[in-house]
C-alpha cells in the first residue's frame, strides 16, 4: 500500500507560531507553552470565545446573549430552598435543582471588596512574612491535619527545616491555616505593615499559589496532588466555587494516573505507600463533601476502585477515620438526590447511623473537643440532608427524615452559636452547614400554619444569617446565601403579620419542580413566593375573595423601608465598597477605638474621606436647600488643596486614591476651594424635644446640632420626640424646624446619657494641679479676656482658659462648636443634662444671655 501525504493549506505551509516561540522545556515535551503572549492569538481567542455556541442564533448581541444565559443551583445547594420556581415540572419527572438568570446571579456572588479579582491589580507574587510562616504551619499541622492527613507531617517538616520544602506547597498549607481563628495575628505578607483581613490574605497569596499552578510540570507529582487538594480548601470571587472544584478534580486525575485509587502506586519512591493512601482517602472524602457544597456530580466512581478501606485504628488518625465513616454515610445520601429518582422517596427514612457510631468506629471516643465539635457539624449536616426538600412549595409529610432534618438544624445552629464557635476546624463544611440550617428554616417559616411556630422560624432564621454574617470575613461562600437571606429578613421585618408567608395548606394537583427562577434579585420582594395566593385552592370555609381565613396578605406590611436598596451607602464611596463589620470598632468612642480606627485605614481595611467639619455641615446644608455647592478658604494651602490627601492606603502602605482636587477661584483677591454639596441622602434620624402631630418640632440646649439642616438633606427623616403635643400647641414662632421635612414620627424616651459627665468642684487641673505648667498657661490666658468679648475655643487648654476666664469673675462670652455662645461652667452635682454639652462632649451650664443654634450658624460664625 503507498500512502501519500496531502498538504492541507493549498500549498501554503502551516504557520505554527506557537512552535517557533515556544521554550526548549515544552517543546521537548511536545505540550502547548503558556510561556509567552502573541496579542494576535489573544485576539483569535477572545474571538472565537465570543462566538455563539452551535446551535445558537449569531444574529444576536453579545449582551442578548448573557441575558439568556441561566446558571444551574442544585437542590443540595442552600439557595435553591430560598429561591422559588416559575416554570411547572411536567408530573412524575425528577430534577435536581433550579435553573437563575445567569445575571441575577453573578450579580449576586460578586465580591463587593475583592481587589485580587480586579482586573487592574498588578501581577504581584505574594508571599507571606518569613516569621509568619512557621506559625502558620504550626496551627495547620495542629487544627486541619489531624482530620485531612494531605500530607506526611514527618516528612515536611524535615524538608522545611532543611529548606527544602516546595514554596508553592508552604504557600497552599499557610493559605489553609490562615482561615483559623488563632491565625488572625499571623496573617502578613512580606510587603505588608501588619496583619490583614483573613480573606485578602487567603486571595493575595492563592494568586501566588494559582499562578504556580500553571505549570504543573514543575512539581513532583505527589506534591502537586497536594497543593491541588490544599487549593481546593479556598474559594474566593465569582468563579470561586467552580475553581475550587477544578483544583480537586485535577488532583483526582493525578492520583488516577499513579493508581493510587488501586493501590498500586505506580511510580512512586518506596515508603510512600502509607501517606499515599491516607491521600488518595482525603481526595475522595472532599469529593463526596463538595458534590454536596457545589452541586456537581461525584468524580470518583466506587466501582472503580480497588483499594482496601482503613480497618478500625489502623491510619493512625481517629479523627480522620471518624471522618470517612462520615463520609460513607454522606456517600450513599447522594444517591438520594440523582436524577430521576422516584418522586415518592423522600430521604433516608430508616437505619440512619448515629454519630456515636462513627465516633465507636473510628475509636475517637478522646479526641480533643474542637475535633469532635467539628466532626459532629460535619455529621449534623447531613442528617439535615437526609430529607430531600423540594422546595418550600412542596407539602411536607410526617416523616423520620423530616424530623431528623428538623432536630439536626437546631443542632447545627445551637452547635455554632455557642463557645465552640470559635474553635471549629477551619474547613469549608462551616458555611455550608448553617446555610443549610438557614434553607430549613426558611422552609418552616414558609410551611408552618401556626403563628409561634413561624415566630420561632423567624427567629431561627435570624440567627442563622447572623452566624453566616460573622463567616463572611473568612469565607466567601458565605456570600452568596447571606446575600438573599437579608433580602428575605427585610421583607419579613416589613410584615405585620407573618401569616403573609405561609403556604397554602392544600396540596396542588401533580408535582411542582424547579424551573426557571423569575425572581430578581434587584426586587427583594419577588424573593417571596408572589404566586402563593394565586395557585391557592380555597377551601369550604373560605372568604368570598378567595382567602384563608386568618391569613394575611402582603399589602399589610409595613412599607417603611420600600426602595431602599442599601441603608449604608449613603456616605460610602462605591468604588471602595467595606463590609459593615470593619467599623466595630466605632461601637465605642473612647481613643482606644480611635487608635484601632487609625490602624484600619493604615491596613487599608476602610476608607476615610476627611472633610473639615465646618464645610461638612455647609455641604449637609446645600444638599437640602438645592445649591450644588460653595467656596471656603478653609484647606487652603494644604494636601486637600492640592489632591494629594490619601483616602485609602493598600496593604503595603500606598495611598489609593487621594481625594479629589478642588477648584480655586479669586474673589476680591482672595482664593477659595470650592466645596461640592453632598447628595440627596437616603435617610436621616433626628431627635427633638418636643413635637405637634404635624411634625412641627423643638429641640433643647446644644442638641440643636445638625438636626435642622440633615432633616430638608433626606428623602426621608424619622423623628424621635420626647414629647408629642397636639396641634396647635406649639407656637408659630418658636419651631426650629417645620413638618414639613419630617416623614416618620415617632415617640421616644428622654436619653439621660452623658459622655464625659463634670459636676461643679470636680476639676482637678484647676483645684489640686494649679502650678502645672499647662494650668499656668491657662490661667494667663483667660486674663486676656476682656470683659463682655466673645470667642470661639477649641477643646483642651482654650477650655480650661475660659474656666478661669469665668471663675475670675470676668463676663466672657464664649463659642462652643456644640452650638452654644456663652459657655458656663460645669452643673452641680445631678444637675447634669444631655443635653448641654460642650464642644468636649463635657456637661456645662450657659450663662445669662447664652445663646444655642444649629451647627451650620456655628461654624458660619467660627469662619466668619
């Protein structure tokens, strides 16, 4: 037989580019090299991925496209319960999860502060600090092996401290550990000033790990089915999930490839026999666990394998065992939720082992208590998945699965609001649990026709969000679920009547599945089932208009806060959006907090935009009265004059960005900076002393502040009053503030709270230290005070001026930035009121002729 060889480009030899530039190490290797960039392939490639998919119409934009895109939430997934169906199953047909427009919900999982995922971040490799490292491995060694022996401890720490451990490796195992509680100290990287939040720590250093992934040739292949198994442990961004689950099935296919799942451990050096089989079970016990997490099928069939289980004691680690008899439970729990199954199989309804079984099986009887405690959430997690929910439509029945479900969602939610809390093993499992105890509660909320039991569900539902907020500052799968289930509490916090949500008692003809999902995240109202009443069948006893008696509807909510998208964004720039948990150390005002607060914006954990407080009541004032904005001379000649005034500072201590320049401009010789007014806010809350029905308010002493020029500055204004009065008995000339800026009123208690409470008699600088240097200098000063003059002091010695200004007779008049001209001295004992305080937050008296005003009249005098 000849063959012949037909050149394929019509005499024109192929241009193999790629060839010519590719680096001798690929190119023996005969594998595609990621060494180099060819703009002209990028092009091609990001042509050819923009293609429409075969069968699809090209004709389309590239945005109609997205829009049609849907992505798959399978029922193991906590979301699928809190999102309802819009497209009936055809009846006796089995699915397994719900089908979300693709851009509600990459709307919904974006990172709101993840400057990894940013597509201008430089490519840095970061590394953590030298002295960081050793405690880090430290804490992993002691918290996650003992539960996933990934690696061979021995063994490692000889080549660590030999300093030959693989960096990338020491990268994933320190990017592992750094999710524990006790690691929050150690978590800096070689250019940083000091410790970071534990989730851009994790996400700087898995770029350095994700980066070195690339080039899997470069590793031994053990170690790489390690650092795979270690990467797989975090997920962070959009596609985090999806990353984390390529990691460990890359790691499955590796080990495949040395048989390790057949325990012949094809190419691997003699001894490591024993640590390659305690690997191989910790790839197929996260296999098992993230099916259920991520909602993909298992990877590792049982049939295939050919390895002996672990007999009773002999891995030498009995938490790790306890864990994979877990495991096996979890094992055969996922046939439960395969397609196709029969409608009328619930669950796992009979000899459903118990915890103790695996504990007895495993001889973890003296395990310490955070293993046990975690061992035990990873149990109580699925016993809540025992009982397969379709949905919160879907009728429940009196079943042990049920009740298992049930009691195990209490378990997991008491489990994690407790002392234990914090010494729960750092693994992916803790989100994922008490978002499945959120889903179950959800669903009693929905289901149950008995208003204390939906009070319970509520409150249930409450604290698990809280528990799942808390998780969000180390795991980002936190997210998504926290995401809708606060949509959900407000909507449940708007309801009179929590009769609203429940479900119709009467079961509907054939069975409902999920299908598409109409419900928009931007609409947290639609996250509620609105179809409820329609497909409701009404009984015999029922209303003419179709209700069920004592059930209420959705108009009697109340409304309060409808259109309010985020109650916290009114002042925070959206380029830099923070999680609200880093202002928890504003709780408090003493300077202890103050100091943390100056360390935050070193780390660039916040941002702060510091605005002169004279022009940051100007700006409020213009806001309300419609002046886009003013010109001051206050900043002149300063940083914030000339742009260069940092806002936020990166881990590494480089101001990003500085505060926007503002104009100058020549008014009779002199310049001014212009000051733009502030946006319409969303909010305000004002208290005031008295009030008629009409709004019509009074306020007291120094707490005139800001109330009147933030109250016209708010779509909306609530008013706590004192004192509510009838109309008409206020008169016309003494309203500080008419109704007409006031929205919500209601009546409040007196506050009696003073900060820095002074009784008369009580200064000890002035008594007992009157030869202190400082003191000497205040008294010298207050004799420069004319009698009947009027001044402006700041807080600290001017203050102390004034008091001896006062306390020698002399009739000063003194201006306060609380808002009063004619400061007194302080109350006497119990005469203090929160209400007369001076610019130190210290109770003061006024003297005869004082005078109090609004803050914008205040620091209008102190410019003027």
């Amino acid at each position: 037989m000849e063959l012949t060889f037909v050149n394929q480009y019509n005499g024109n030899p192929a241009k193999r580019k790629r060839l010519a530039k590719a680096c001798e190490s690929c190119r023996s290797r005969k594998k595609r090299c990621p060494h180099f960039d060819d703009p002209k392939d990028q092009d091609d490639t990001e042509r050819s991925s923009s293609s429409p998919p075969s069968g699809e119409v090209s004709g389309g934009s590239t945005a109609s496209r997205r829009e049609r895109a849907h992505v798959f939430v399978p029922d193991m997934h906590p979301g699928s319960t809190l999102l309802h169906s819009a497209q009936p199953r055809t009846p006796g047909v089995s699915t397994v999860g719900v089908w979300v427009d693709r851009g509600e919900w990459d709307a919904l999982i974006r990172q709101r502060n993840n400057p990894t995922n940013s597509t201008s971040e430089p490519k840095i490799s970061y590394k953590p600090h030298s002295t960081m490292i050793p405690p880090l491995i430290d804490i992993y060694f002691r918290r996650i092996h003992p539960v996933l022996p990934i690696l061979s401890e021995s063994e490692f720490r000889q080549s660590h401290a030999e300093g030959m451990a693989n960096e990338t490796l020491v990268h994933a195992i320190c990017n592992a550990a750094a999710k524990d509680a006790e690691a929050a100290s150690h978590l800096r990287l070689t250019d940083s000033p000091g410790p970071l939040a534990p989730r851009e720590f994790c996400s700087r250093l898995h770029t350095t790990v994700k980066a070195a992934l690339k080039i899997p040739a470069q590793f031994e292949k053990l170690t790489l089915i390690r650092i795979l198994a270690l990467a797989s442990l975090h997920a962070e961004g959009q596609d985090g999930g999806e990353e984390a689950t390529l990691y460990l099935v890359q790691a499955l296919h590796y080990g495949q490839t040395l048989a390790l799942h057949l325990a012949q451990q094809a190419g691997l050096p003699s001894g490591e026999e024993r640590s390659s089989k305690l690997l191989f079970w910790c790839l197929w016990s996260l296999d098992r666990l993230y099916s259920c997490i991520y909602g993909r099928p298992v990877m590792m069939s049982d049939v295939d394998l050919s390895i002996e289980p672990y007999s009773p004691g002999e891995s030498g680690f009995p938490a790790f065992e306890v864990w994979l008899s877990i495991c096996k439970t979890l094992n055969k729990l996922i046939g439960f939720y395969r397609p196709h199954l029969d409608m009328s199989i619930l669950g796992w309804e009979e000899d459903f082992p118990s915890f103790e079984d695996a504990i007895d099986e495993g001889h973890g009887w003296d395990l310490p208590e955070d293993q046990v405690a975690t061992l035990h959430l990873f149990y109580l997690l699925v016993g809540v998945l025992t009982h397969r929910s379709r949905g919160v439509r879907h009728i429940r029945r009196s079943s042990a699965s049920y009740v298992r479900q049930s009691l195990c969602t209490l378990e997991i939610k008491r489990l994690m609001a407790s002392d234990l809390f914090s010494q729960l093993l750092p693994l992916p499992l803790l989100p994922y649990a008490i978002s499945l105890a959120l889903s179950v509660s959800y669903q009693h909320l929905r289901q149950s026709h008995l208003t204390h039991q939906q009070v319970d569900a509520r409150d249930d539902f409450r604290e698990c969000y809280q528990i799942l907020h808390k998780l969000r500052r180390t795991w980002a799968s936190a997210d998504i679920i926290a995401s809708i289930s606060k949509k959900v509490l407000d909507e449940l916090n708007k309801a009179t009547d929590l009769a609203a949500f429940r479900i119709s008692r009467i079961a509907p003809t054939g069975a409902e599945s999920p299908g598409y999902c109409t419900a928009s995240l931007a609409r947290p109202d639609t996250l509620i089932d609105g179809r409820t009443a329609e497909a409701r069948v009404v009984p015999a006893d029922g209303g003419e208009d179709g209700s069920v008696p004592g059930q209420a509807t959705q108009d009697d909510g109340v409304a309060l806060f409808s259109g309010m998208d985020d109650l916290f964004t009114a002042y925070l720039d959206p380029n830099y959006p923070i999680n609200l948990d880093d202002f928890s150390f504003m709780d408090n005002s003493d300077a202890s907090n103050c100091l943390r607060a100056h360390k935050a914006f070193l780390a660039g954990q916040i941002q702060f935009h510091l605005i002169p407080q004279g022009s940051f009541a100007e700006k409020i004032r213009c806001s309300g009265v419609g002046i886009p904005g003013f010109y001051s001379r206050t900043g002149l000649n300063t940083l914030y004059a000339e742009g260069k005034l940092p806002t936020r500072y990166d881990s590494n201590g480089k101001a990003i960005p500085f505060n926007k320049t503002p104009e100058v401009k020549s008014f009779k010789g002199k310049d001014y900076l212009l000051e733009e007014a502030f946006d319409i806010a969303d909010f305000a809350w004002v208290k005031a002393w008295k009030t008629d029905k009409t709004g019509n308010c009074i306020f007291k002493g120094t707490s005139f502040n800001f109330s009147r020029i933030v109250a016209p500055a708010a779509r909306i204004t609530f008013f706590e009053a004192e004192e509510i009065l009838e109309v008409g008995d206020l008169a016309p000339e003494s309203i500080h503030l008419p109704g007409l800026h006031v929205n919500r009123l209601f009546k409040g208690e007196a506050s009696g709270k003073i900060q820095f409470l002074r009784n008369e008699g009580d200064d000890d600088q002035a008594q007992d230290c009157e030869k202190t240097v400082r003191n000497i200098i205040a008294q010298h000063a207050g004799k420069e005070f004319p009698p009947g003059s009027s001044c402006n002091l700041g807080v600290g010695m001017p203050t102390l001026a004034a008091r001896y200004a006062i306390k020698d007779g002399r009739h000063v008049y003194v201006q306060s930035k609380s808002r009063i001209l004619g400061v007194g001295g302080n109350p006497k004992k119990g005469k203090g009121r929160c209400d007369w305080i001076d610019a130190s937050n210290e109770s003061i008296v006024p003297i005869p002729g004082a005078s109090t005003f609004g803050s914008d009249i205040s620091f209008g005098q102190i410019r003027g």
